[in-house]
C-alpha cells in the first residue's frame, strides 16, 4: 500500500485520549475501532473490537 489512511478509536472508558493506542493493551479489556483505506485498491479494512 503506497496511499492511503487510517482511523484509531479506543471506546475504552478509562482512555485518556481516544486517538492513542499506547495504553490498549495494559487493560483487561478492549474497546475500540480501527480502520484502514487502501487508496490503491479502493479498500476498506474496519475492524471493531469489545470485549
């Protein structure tokens, strides 16, 4: 993939701030939304996760 974007979305209550993932993991569990655009291929990739 040459071009394209993507969108990070942690829904999690005790998110400090939504747009960084740097603290996802360190929690019992996983609230967010991630998506990816391919603009090469016209593409788009979204995955949601609660657990």
């Amino acid at each position: 993939m040459e071009s394209g974007c993507y969108f990070f979305q942690d829904r999690h209550r005790e998110a400090e701030d939504p747009g960084d993932p740097s603290n996802l993991f360190s929690r019992n569990a996983y609230n967010f939304t991630a998506a990816l655009y391919d603009a090469g291929s016209e593409t788009l990739y979204y995955y949601e996760l609660d657990t």
